[in-house]
C-alpha cells in the first residue's frame, strides 16, 4: 500500500506540469484562430 503513493504524486505532479504546458499553447491557439477569423466580433 505504501509503494502506491509515490506514484500518486509522480501522476500528479505530471498532470500539473502538463496542464501548465498547455495553457500557453492553448490560448495562443485560440487567440491565433480568432484573430484569423474574419467574421469574428473581437477585430
């Protein structure tokens, strides 16, 4: 049971740094997108 936890942190610790991977990308996909978009409201 004990052996368990280290990889309950290790699997947290790569969600965390994955999710603050993506966030930047991600928003500067949506951002590219949008600009891109010639009918969006945002312009």
């Amino acid at each position: 049971m004990p052996s368990t936890i280290p990889a309950i942190w290790w699997g947290l610790a790569l969600l965390a740094l994955v999710a603050v991977a993506l966030v930047p990308i991600g928003n500067y996909c949506i951002r590219r997108y949008v600009a891109a978009d010639p009918w969006s409201a945002t312009q």
